[in-house]
C-alpha cells in the first residue's frame, strides 16, 4: 500500500511538474517568438561572443532558455565548433559578410578545439581577406591566443590580458591515507610507468615519468600560442618575457609591449564598429545559413566524455549511446562514410573493447578526427580506424591500463578496534574485502589479469595500426603524446581537424558532395526533464564538492569500477 501511494504521489507531481514546465515553455516562445531573426546587411560584420566555452557541437536547450527566463538571466552561451566550422567557411564567401568582431570574455577551450578554432578563422582570413578585430575587458590565455589572428586587438584600458605561461598542479594523497590507515591497491600494466591517473594516491611526489610527459606537453602547448604572436611579429624572448612579468594584469604595459593594439572603452569601440559595419551577431547569423541537398552523407559520430559503464548521454561516453550510433550510420544507405570524433580522456576498459568491436565490423570507411584528448580509451577506440585525424595539440596515446581497489585495515582493526571475521570457500570468495589488504597471491592474480588486458590492448593497437610490437611497445606505458607526436611515431596519420577527416572520409566514399549527419542525436531539456522522473540515470554527476582532479577520479572509478585505460584528470585541465 505504502509502494502504491509513493507511485501516485510521484505521478501526480510529475504531471503538475510537466504542466508548469509547459507552461514556461509556452511563456518563452511566446516571448521568442516576438523577436525575428534579424536581416542580414550588405555592409555586417559579425560579432561572435567569446563568453562561454568552446563544445563540439552547439546544444539549443530549451530548458536551458526556460531556466534563465524565468530567473530573468541570460541563458549560458556555449559556442558549438560544428556550426563554427560550417558558418565560417560560408561567411568566407558571402559578399554581405565584411569581417569578424570577437567579443573577448570568460572563454574557455580545449587546445584541440581551439586549435581547429584558429584555423577556421585562418581561412576565413585567408579566403577574400576580410579583417578579424578583437576586444575585450578580459581576456583569458585562449583568448589571448585568438587574438593573435586578428588584424586588430583592442583592450579595456582597465582590463586583463591573461598571457602568464602554462601550468597544472596535482594534489598527492599517500602521506594522507598512510595518517589513517588507508592503504590504495593499485596495480597497473606490467611497465605501465607512465600511467599517472592514480599515481596522487600511491606516491608523496611527481614521478619523473610524469613530470618528463607533463613538461613535453606543456611546451608544446605554450609553442603553439607562441606561433601565432610569430606571425605577429612578436618573437618568442619577448612573449617569455611578458608571461615572466604578468605584464597583462597592466594595460598600458600591454599596449607598449605589442600585445594589443589599442586601449578603449566598449562603448566608444562599438559606436566605432557601428559607424562603419552593420553588427550582427554570431547566432543570428548562424540560425540563417543554408543546408547542403546533396543526397550522399557522411555521418559524424560524436565520442564525447569519459567512456563508462553505463549507456552514455551527450557528456559520456556508455555501451548503448556509440554503438547504437554507429549501427545507425552503417544501416543507413545514404550514409557513404562515417566519422568518429573522439574527444575524451578514456575510462572504462570493458566499454572501450566493445566500441574496438563494433567499429572492427562495419565495412563502411570509419575515419577518426580527434578533438582536445583521445587517450587510453578514447585511443582504443580510434586505432582500428581506416585513418586518424588529429590536431597538432590533441592529447592521445597513454596506452596502458590499471584497476585500483582501497583497503582500511589498519584504520578498521587498530583505529576503530573492529574485528572483522571471514568465511569462505575459496581465497577470492571475499575480495574485495575493505577490512583486509590482499595476500601476495591475490595481488599476483590481479596482476596477471592486467597484464593480460595490458597485452590484449596493444595488440589491438598493433594490428589496427599495422605495425610491430617491438616498434609499439616503447611508445605505451601509458605515455601521453601530442598530435603532433602521433603522427611522427605512427600513433596517427594525419595532422588536421574534422575538415581534412571529412574531405578524406569523402574521397573514400567516392563522393563529391555530401550533408553531414550528426550522431547520437542530441537529447534536449524536455526530454531529460521527463527522463528526471523515471528511473534515476546511472551517469551521475560528480558533486559540486569533488572540484580536485584526484577526487573526482575517486568518484569515476567508484562508479566505475574494473579495468580502467584512462588519463590522469590533471591533463584535462590544461
């Protein structure tokens, strides 16, 4: 009786729950719906407003819109590198489109994504030479990286220039476990040296592994902002020597240093911009552009987020969301080629095979176009691609594996003076245990199902890139590469973002011209609201709380326990 009126109760308040969220819908258009789309001028200059982060494809929630109308805020803005890819190619050739005016704020980006960015806008430049003008109160690194390109960058007299160099902490918890007597079982691939996900929970310090790949990226990172201020004309002892000094945080010492090109108000810009352009912005520009007709597709599979145990959501990446995806594309007859874009970090080792396994199967041509990150699992599933794609900046390879356990022993039998007894038929019956660390002989078992989980990855990747293992081997470990470094030892093929994988996937296909098709399908505000009344998804959040690398990959594996081919988190953060 209690179970039925608890489900009564449930429908009931979701019924009125979804009539005022209809309600608020229905308010919002309404609202919206007074508000055309503005016409594009002969003389417009395009505002794109660099406010939020950079996402491999633009989300339209209306949830979201609903949520900010009613508290009477804006809506968060994210720009979709989709639409940007699209938009600036069309831009490049429309006659009314006379330049790009980036509205510098809070921008946030992955180096991949920002990568591919700085070349779309490139073209732009390059295609009719219309100008790129950039300003802004604050700019962050990524967007002081943006405003390299432009033909002029002008900042708030008062404001921030973020160029300070590139850096990343990590928090190591050993000292911490050993004062209480927790004691982290972790047991990696036999040689796995360079595989640092959980090495903040065995070791008080860095590792020189570490340390060596951390440094190499961060380098290589800090050279690719370096070459655009080149081509600037600012060499690079005098961008050393304006990160060494902060001199960002000073306006005028920016604009002395070259870094900017003039100081001023955004009032007195804007009128400026105005007098001489129509100003349009970005997304009302972006909802008018036109779609291909072509029949043939190419359909764009987005592997997006850490790779889990459960069915995935647009932020992750589960057994049922990818595969399904792929089935789709391969099923459908208008789909000549598919594209696997692979932004994530790795995760679950199980997910990762079974996503190897389906793409081993289709007979259609699987190009892989990497984003930010496509390491350890997310390089898993890319290396039996027909070909690779990546950005001189993404961050792939750490090939290696491991499985991580916690124990209390000592906390639980000398702390706490609990004694916890055991009854079992066989050694492993109760492993496991939380109240006793393994045996020498259950550590020996694990790491011979590692080892063999070890030895079961690079041979795919072995055979998916057709080469020797003992060419192989000496590149994994777990060693984090760039793109760059990818192709030069044969990781990838190809240095390039999702145009050069399309424009390859096309050739492949044998087609000509093609729309594209973008898979999973993206599930919206309306759909996760009534989804929030059923049963409770097991792609849980992490909490607000957990904001530290080291816990929140506590949180991961505690949802996702097993074999795990994943980064250390301190890489995502760069």
């Amino acid at each position: 009786m209690k179970s039925f009126f608890s489900t009564v109760l449930a429908v009931v308040t979701a019924l009125i729950a979804s009539v005022l969220f209809l309600f608020g819908l229905l308010v919002v258009a309404s609202v919206t719906s007074e508000s055309p789309v503005p016409k594009v001028a002969d003389n417009t200059l395009l505002r794109i407003k660099l406010s939020g982060s950079l996402e491999e494809r633009a989300i339209e929630d209306p949830l979201n819109g609903i949520n900010a109308a009613l508290l009477g805020m804006d809506a968060p803005e994210a720009l979709g590198l989709n639409q940007l890819r699209e938009g600036l190619a069309y831009a490049a050739e429309d006659d009314r489109i006379q330049g790009i005016l980036l509205d510098q704020g809070a921008f946030a980006a992955g180096y991949g994504l920002l990568e591919e960015l700085t070349d779309h806008l490139n073209a732009f430049k390059a295609a009719n030479g219309k100008p790129i003008y950039t300003y802004g109160e604050y700019y962050t690194q990524k967007g002081v990286a943006l405003s390299a390109l432009a033909d002029s960058t002008i900042l708030h007299p008062g404001g921030i220039f973020e160029l300070r160099g590139i850096g990343t902490t990590s928090t190591y918890y050993k000292t911490f476990f050993d004062k209480f007597g927790i004691e982290p079982l972790v047991v990696r691939g036999t040689g796995n040296k360079f595989k640092s996900a959980v090495e903040p929970f065995i070791a008080s310090e860095m590792s020189d592994e570490n340390r060596l790949q951390l440094t190499h990226l961060l380098t290589q990172f800090w050279d690719f902002i370096g070459l655009h201020f080149e081509a600037k004309g600012i060499n690079r002892t005098a961008l050393d020597d304006a990160a060494e000094d902060f001199i960002g945080m000073d306006a005028d010492a920016t604009l002395e240093a070259g870094l900017v090109d003039a100081l001023g108000y955004r009032e007195d810009v804007m009128a400026h911009f105005k007098e001489k352009y129509d100003v349009l912005d970005w997304s009302d520009y972006a909802a008018q552009l036109p779609t291909s007709r072509s029949k043939d597709r190419i359909a764009i599979v987005y592997a997006n987020g850490s790779i889990g145990n459960g069915s995935g959501d647009e932020t992750t990446i589960g057994t049922k969301n990818i595969v399904k995806a792929l089935r789709k594309a391969e099923k459908n007859d208008k789909v000549k080629a598919i594209v696997l874009r692979v932004n994530s970090p790795g995760g679950s080792a199980l997910t990762s095979d079974i996503i190897h396994h389906t793409i081993e199967s289709i007979e259609k041509p699987v190009i892989v176009s990497q984003g930010n990150y496509a390491a350890s699992g997310g390089y898993y599933i890319s290396c039996n691609a027909d070909a690779i794609f990546t950005n001189s900046t993404t961050i792939t390879g750490s090939i290696g594996i491991f499985m991580s356990l916690f124990t209390a022993e000592e906390l639980m039998t000398q702390t706490l003076g609990l004694a916890v007894e055991e009854v079992q038929t066989h050694p492993m019956a109760n492993f496991p245990n939380l109240a006793k660390h393994p045996d020498s002989a259950q550590y020996a078992i694990l790491q011979r199902m590692i080892d063999r989980g070890y030895g079961d990855f690079t041979g795919k990747v072995a055979r998916g890139r057709a080469m020797e293992l003992d060419y192989l081997l000496p590149l994994c470990g777990g060693r984090v590469w760039t793109g760059k470094d990818a192709v030069e030892n044969a990781l990838a093929d190809y240095e390039g973002g999702m145009n050069e994988a399309l424009e390859y996937a096309a050739k492949q296909a044998g087609i000509e011209s093609y729309q594209t098709y973008e898979l999973p399908a993206v599930e919206l505000g309306i759909e996760k609201y009534l989804k929030s009344f059923g049963v409770a998804s097991a792609e849980a959040k992490t909490p607000d709380f957990l904001q530290n690398e080291a816990l929140e990959e506590l949180w991961f594996l505690a949802k996702n326990p097993g074999i795990q081919a994943r980064l250390n988190p301190i890489f995502m953060n760069l």
